[in-house]
C-alpha cells in the first residue's frame, strides 16, 4: 500500500512538508520510491507562470539530444534548477546524471497560437521527447507545462529529497502532491510511479483499480495522443478525469458519477437521474473497481480528494482558511499543519468529492446525490 | 430369435444396442411401471419359458424336464425402440429392479438410425464429453492487494449489464440535452434465459420458466430476462404487464408474429427487446425444427399453422438477398413496429464469419446488440450430423468480435451476447464469468435451465436427447398432456429461482478475489489463464502452467 499526501497553500511551501509528513506515515508504504508534482510554483519560477517547464531525468547523452530537439523546435532555455548532489547517491538510490527542471521560451511563432493550440503541441513535444527516451534509454520526461515541475525517484522519499537538497534549492509551490511509493503491481518504471499527469491534470492514487484493461482499451481508442503510456493501473484517473472535463466538458462534480456511478434507488431519485443513467451506460467502461482514494489537482488550481464505491482506502482532510493538506493518515496532517482545528478534519466518504478551490478558504463537500449543474 | 427367423442387414441384438438394460428378477415386482412409463417402448412385458432338468440321485429314474413360465422385462433391438438411457424405468420402479447400462463398446446401432432414408435427428446438444475451453479457463489475478478484499455475501455488487446501443458519451450527452432520440438500452441481469419456443417446450415448462422469471423480477429485484425463441408467445402474455421480461425472437419461419403484430396495439407494456435469429449454435446452417409430432391444436393456434405437419424453418431469412440486406430491414422494420423504443438486434451462430455480421452492425446504428451462439448449443431438434459436426466454438468467436470492436473504440457501444454450452459441464458461474472477462456484455443459456430447472436427462453422449420427438420422459419439451403433466409449474418455478440466486453467489464468488463490484468485468482479460499455451495465445489471455 502506498501512502499519498498533498498541500495547497496561499504562501509556497517546500516539498520537504510533504515528504516529511510521508515519512511519519511510512508504516503505510514500503519507502520503494517517490513521486512529486508541484504547481503554482514560487521562487525563480514564480514570474515565469507561462513558460513552459520539463521536468525529467536525463543521461548526459540524452541531455545533448534534447538541446538539439528543443533548439530545432525553436525552444530557448530562460531557467534552469541546477541540483547539487552528492557523488554517491544514497543506497537504493540509482545514480543519474541528470534531474531536469528547466523553463522555456516559446519560439516566436507559437506567440499567436491559442492556449488550446499551445497545450496540444506541448503535448506532442512531450510524447515525442518521451518515445526518443525510451528508444534509447537516455531520457525520462514526466512533464512539460507552465508552471508545473514533477520529479520521481526510486527510494525512500526523505531521503531522496535530501539528497537532491529539495528543501534548500529554489523550488517552492502552492501545490505539492507527493507520493511514496513505487508502483509494484508491474514492472518498477519510473513511469508508473504517481503522481500522473496529462494537459494541466494530475492525480495520484492509493490503492489498486482492478478494471484496469477494459478502462484502458477504452481509452486508446478516444482518439487523444496524451492516453497512452498505461504503466500503471492508476494512470487512468487521470486520464479519465481529463477526458472527462475536456472531450465532454464535464465539471468535477461529475467525476465520482463516471468512476463510482450511483446504483439502484440512489440513481433513481437523483434530481439529475436520466443524465446520470445516460451517463453511467454511455462511460461504463470509466467505471473504476476496487480500493482507490484519488487525490488530483486541476488546472484552476483546486486540489480534489475522491473515494471508490465502498470507500476502502484511508484519506483524511485538514487545515485552517489559507492552507490545506489532504493525506492517507492523520499523522501526516500533524506533520505538516500541527496548529489547525482538528475537530474540523474531513474523511471523504464513498459518495464525497472533497475540494480546497484555488482560493484556499475552505473545504467544499460534494455529494454524489446532490443536484449537478448541467454542462450547455 | 425363433427357429425360423429371418436375419435382416439392421437386425441387432441386445448387445449391440448403445443402452442395455439390467433388470433384476429377484427383486422385481412385475408391476409394470417402467413398461408403461418408457417413452420409446424398448421395454415390455417379457413371458419366458424356463427348462429345468430334474435328474435323481444315484440313477434310481429316469432324467425328467419340468418346463415353468416366469414373467419379467425383454429388452426390444429395432432400432426405433432402443433404449435411451434415460433411465425412467429406474425412477419409477418401486423395488430398483431396473436400469439402463451404456454399452461396453461402440454401438452398432448407430449404423442403422436412417431407416427410409432419413438421417438421425434428435434433440440435446452436439456430442462431446469432457471439459471444454471454458471450463479450462480459471481465474488468476487474485487481487493481494485489495485490502480488505471484497467479500461476496456483505459488500454491494452491481451484477447488471446493458442490453441496447449505448452512444459514445459525448453525443449521449448532447442529444439528451437537445431532448432528441436515443436507442432504447435495457439494465438487465447478465445471464438470459436463451431462446426456447412455446412448442419445443411444453405449455408446463413455459409457465414454470415464466413464472420463475417474474419472481425473480418482483420480488428478487433481479431484472432477469428470457427469451422466447421462434414459436410466438401466448395471446395473454403478449397483453400483460410481464411482457417487458420476455425478449421477442423472430426467426425465419415467422412463427407466430401473426399473433403479436396484430397484439402490438394492445400491449400493456413494450417487450424487454427483439431477437431475429439468423443462427443457432447447434446447427448453423439450419433452420428451426418442430416435427409434426409436437405441433399440436395449441401450437398450431399460437404459430398460426395446420395441426400435424413439421415446421422447418428455412436456413435464412428468405425475403432478402443478403445478411447485410436482411439485417438492416429487420432490425428497422422491427424498430419500426415499436416506435424505436425496443432494442433489435441479431442472433447468429458462431462462424468463422461472425465478424461480417458484426461490422455491418458497427454501421447501423440501430442495432442493438449481437448475440453469438455457439458449436455446444442445444436444440429442441435437429440433424445430428449437423449437431456433431457444423459450428464454431464460442469462446474464440466471442473474443474475436471483442476484440475488434475493442480496435474500432466500440466495444461499449455494442454489446455482445454470448451462448451455447455455457454450463454444459454444471460450471455456469465459471463458465459465464469467463466469456464476460473475454467481452461478452452478457450470456444466454437454455439447456442449462431445463437441466436444473426441470431435470432434462439428455447429455451429450447420447442419453436421451428426444426433444424432437414430443416424448420427453420429464414433460419438458413435449407437447402430450399425459407428459407434460408430470411437470409442476410451481416446482420449475421454483428451481428457476434456486438456479439464479446460486448463480448469483457464485459470480460474486469469482469476481469478489479479482477485486470486481461495482461493475460488471466485461472485457477484464487480465484476470484469465489457461493452461494451453494456443488456446491462451488465441484467447490473448494468460498461458499458465
């Protein structure tokens, strides 16, 4: 089991929080690897909000490559992350050459295009980079977007943090999703690790979703180039929640009625029921199965925590107006927001979506039964 | 045989028959129960003339014979009265005197089932013992990691499946909110009582079946279905609120739809959906049988047919010109009917041409589903060449439509119905579990329900198996009172409902491990393995030794 913890917070805060509120839950997960994603992003990056970002791992031959493919599309380096690391990583630490964190100019030309035009060829660029890595095992790229960094690792998730001196560098955020733990249901990749990301939408996910291959088969043929990958079986929230805002243009408070529909009486006295029942049978291969607790963040900046049909994995919400973090256990919300009131912690049962928006007021229930606003 | 008798090319002898029959004379009672009750008559009233040698001791007489009479059982050899196997006689016998016991080597009879020139038919399934693909097939991704795992008898499990065209999300979503037609999509129980006509059947085992079926619906909560198969449906059903359980089969005879389309006016309710059938399982190629033996006053009525004359149905639908042609005519034609509030869609046999069918439907958009039936069918009557030797196995035909429809990105838009064999070896749950993991939206079974609803005897080496004959020793498939009586609607009913709510625990038992409740795991290929590495490699699932 792996253990999963989140920030959002009006003031950025360093990655460290949420690794070290990982480790004090670290009797829940195996300390097998770690997986960072970071938005809203302070310090350098902070006046650079629309300047594309990578983030990877690269070996010096793969770092050259890249420079020629990004030169070529006509990308120009405007920031980089330099990380100092020791010469001998730490044990269960592979030795990289590089960790990738660098900002870019857009080329001159792509100055008049459309943000959707911009997120589509963002896209492209990443999938191109990541089929060039994976054919020659030099380059490992987790995502290329303003003002988001993702940074994965195999090891123990404190330690990799001090190792690559996150808390002392200049990376800051308001958002910090970290995970801690490698996936283990399939091979160990970098790119199973949580968590996910595709066009702006990145969750990570405690449990296992044992619908997997019809989701995936589903998937592939939506006609969508960033569904692809599958290393993992919760690499599919994210795409879901993805196609579910963007190809029908759904809100959030439809994602639990895609992955963990409503059944029986419950659907039929919804207010919304003949959508809903539409719904359920027209994305029924969406439908997720088995113990998840997903915890994503969306492009405007909210954070989201979503419990399966039984409600079988822990997630807990707490915090004060300004800052709230979302973790597996109540010891990694001590950890990181010792001083809030405790009674008003939430435990997002099997029919909630819990969201902090992006203006970090409150916590707002959503529940399945309630009432939806209907798209147009 | 007597002195003076004759030795004909199809005379046999007890031996060579398939079934002998054991009878104990110590114990018998010569009430003459199994004479009565057999329904071939290969029992009779037996009188034998016994010698006894009477010689005294010690040479003191002359050596006498005493002939005596005992009464008893004669097995008769004519082919037309060899035994069945199903054992009757051992059911009804007071004392245990008597039962059928199968050859110890091939029979001769088989040589000799086509007196006048006409090839062997019968009823049942096509001939194969033993396990098949489907129940070689196990289920291997135990899910460790659901922690706390799924628990079969306490959790919640969402055990339905959508029968209908399911539109690709987006324009579900805009034509609801436009307020514009939709095809009709029924939420019904994953495994369907397969076609079985009023006819084949007898009137007590349709009212068993029917009754079970409503039970089910009203008070189970378990939206069961069942099909009529091509023999119309009784004038009250078709008028009642029960009609939306009932999915509506035409076929190539057209059995019958006389009677509904002049009740369509009158229907309380719209049926669950419209079955045309192109195929059986049994005998591709084929069409329906009901041999003249079964098409009695009752039948006749209800199929809109004279009394006393076998109804074969054409092989294919003989209006049209081609399965494209006839297809799309029939499922518009029958959408039509309806006001395009009832899902059409086609039943055809397993081929290695199944996937013709099914990317013709892939273009029409009304259709609303293909059912696929295959080589381990039943049937109440057919040629047995065509039974043993035409068709395709299900579990390849099911997967490859699966699969291309999973390449096209319609897998959920057009479900697949998968039958034939399901169960053949008592494995229904198992069985039914894998064809959906390999794709099939649901399954159709019939023969499996007359076993366990109503204790049909045939097998598929050669017990039985008279369905076409109308002298059904259970009352099941025939169309005599005398027979017929003997099964209680009640009691079938009830077996119904016994064999749905086990079949229920035994799904949840196999996809509770494999972490599956909320929905049904069409399509979940990952958690199939068997222990053949072409059949692993054909199915794409997992090779497991």
């Amino acid at each position: 089991m792996c253990r999963l913890f989140a920030i959002t917070s009006e003031d950025p805060v360093s990655p460290m929080v949420a690794l070290e509120a990982l480790d004090v839950m670290r009797e829940g997960h195996d300390g097998s690897g770690v997986g960072l994603f970071l938005r809203d992003l302070g310090g350098p990056f902070e006046s650079m909000k629309d300047a594309p970002i990578l983030s990877g791992i690269f070996t010096e031959a793969g770092l050259r490559r890249l420079d020629v493919k990004m030169m070529e599309k006509g990308f120009i380096t405007k920031y980089k992350i330099s990380f100092k690391l020791d010469k001998t990583p730490p044990s269960g630490v592979p030795k990289r050459d590089v960790y990738l964190i660098r900002a870019y100019e857009y080329p001159d030309d792509w100055e008049e295009w459309s943000w959707e035009r911009k997120q589509t060829e963002l896209t492209t660029i990443r999938l191109e980079l990541r089929a060039m890595g994976e054919e020659k095992k030099d380059m490992i790229v987790f995502s290329f977007w303003p003002d988001v960094i993702m940074i994965k690792e195999i090891g123990d998730p404190l330690t990799v943090g001090r190792y690559l001196k996150l808390g002392a560098n200049d990376i800051q955020a308001r958002i910090v999703m970290a995970q801690g733990r490698q996936n283990t249901n399939y091979a160990i990749n970098l790119y199973a690790c949580h968590p996910f990301f595709v066009q702006g939408f990145s969750t990570m996910t405690n449990g296992e979703n044992t619908a997997f291959i019809p989701i995936r088969e589903f998937l592939q043929k939506r006609g969508f180039e960033g569904y692809m990958g599958f290393n993992s079986d919760s690499e599919v929230f994210t795409h879901i929640l993805h196609y579910m805002q963007k190809e029908l243009g759904l809100g959030m408070e439809f994602y639990k009625h895609i992955i963990t529909p409503l059944a029986g009486d419950a659907l039929a006295s919804h207010a919304n029921a003949d959508l809903l029942t539409l719904l359920k049978q027209s994305c029924r291969r969406l439908i997720i199965d088995g113990p998840n607790c997903v915890i994503g963040s969306l492009p405007d900046h909210s954070l989201f925590m979503v419990q399966d049909r039984k409600k079988l994995r822990p997630g807990v919400i707490g915090g004060r107006p300004g800052i709230f973090a979302y973790s597996s256990e109540i010891c990694g919300l001590d950890a990181a927001i010792p001083d809030r009131d405790k009674s008003k912690d939430f435990q997002p049962m099997y029919l909630d979506t819990a969201i902090v928006g992006p203006d970090r007021q409150e916590v707002q229930i959503c529940r399945q039964t309630e009432r939806l606003h209907l798209p147009h | 045989m007597s002195a003076d008798g004759k030795i004909t090319p199809s005379s046999l002898s007890i031996k060579d028959l398939h079934w002998q029959i054991d009878w104990n004379k110590d114990t018998c009672t010569l009430c003459g129960q199994c004479t009565a009750v057999c329904p071939v008559k290969a029992i009779e009233l037996g009188v034998f003339r016994k010698r006894h040698v009477e010689t005294p001791m010690g040479l003191s007489g002359k050596v006498t014979n005493r002939f005596s009479i005992f009464y008893g059982i004669r097995q008769k050899s004519e082919p037309k009265h060899a035994c069945i196997g199903c054992a009757m006689c051992s059911q009804v016998c007071p004392n245990d005197a008597i039962i059928p016991r199968r050859s110890d080597e091939a029979d001769k009879q088989r040589y000799h089932m086509d007196q006048g020139g006409q090839p062997m038919k019968r009823g049942g399934r096509r001939k194969a013992e033993g396990p098949g693909i489907l129940d070689r097939i196990k289920f291997t991704r135990i899910s460790m990691l659901t922690d706390p795992a799924l628990d079969a008898g306490r959790h919640e499990f969402e055990i339905k499946t959508l029968l209908g065209r399911v539109l690709p999300p987006k324009e579900q979503i805009q034509r609801h909110l436009k307020g514009e037609w939709a095809p009709p999509v029924r939420e019904i129980y994953p495994l369907v009582i397969g076609g079985m006509s009023f006819g084949a059947l007898s009137p007590t085992m349709w009212e068993g079946l029917q009754m079970g079926v409503t039970y089910l619906n009203e008070e189970m909560g378990m939206p069961v279905r069942i099909c009529t198969g091509e023999g119309g449906c009784p004038p009250r059903l078709l008028r009642s609120e029960f009609l939306k359980y009932t999915i509506l089969q035409v076929a190539s005879g057209y059995f019958g739809w006389d009677e509904i389309i002049h009740a369509i006016p009158e229907m309380k309710v719209d049926p669950c959906a419209i079955e045309i059938k192109y195929g059986q399982g049994a005998k591709p190629g084929d069409g329906g049988l009901l041999m003249w033996h079964k098409v009695n006053k009752l039948i006749a009525a209800i199929r809109g047919v004279p009394t006393g004359v076998s109804l074969p149905s054409p092989p294919t639908h003989q209006t049209q010109y081609s399965i494209e042609e006839s297809v799309a005519k029939m499922i518009q034609s029958m959408s039509m009917a309806w006001g395009f509030r009832v899902p059409v869609y086609p039943k055809i046999s397993a081929s290695s041409t199944s996937l013709a069918v099914l990317n013709n439907l892939t273009r029409n958009p009304y259709a609303a589903c293909l059912a696929i039936d295959g080589e381990d069918g039943g049937t109440g009557a057919a040629y047995n060449v065509s039974m043993n030797h035409m068709g395709h196995p299900i579990a390849s035909s099911l997967r490859d439509c699966y699969k291309t429809l999973v390449e096209i990105g319609m897998e959920n838009e057009l479900p697949l119905a998968a039958g034939g064999g399901i169960g053949k070896n008592g494995n229904l749950a198992a069985n039914a579990a894998s064809l959906i993991m390999l794709g099939a939206s649901m399954v159709q079974t019939g023969k499996y329900v007359m076993q366990a609803a109503a204790g049909c005897v045939g097998s598929e080496s050669d017990r039985c198996n008279v369905c076409n004959l109308g002298i059904c020793p259970k009352g099941i498939t025939s169309q005599d009172p005398r027979l017929y009586r003997r099964l209680d609607p009640e009691h079938v009913a009830q077996r119904v409902v016994d064999m749905y709510v086990s079949f229920d625990t035994e799904l949840k038992k196999i996809i509770a491990p494999l972490g599956r409740s909320t929905s049904l795991p069409i399509g979940m290929s990952d958690a199939l393995g068997i222990d053949d590495r072409d059949a692993a490699e054909r199915l794409d699932i997992k090779y497991m030794v």
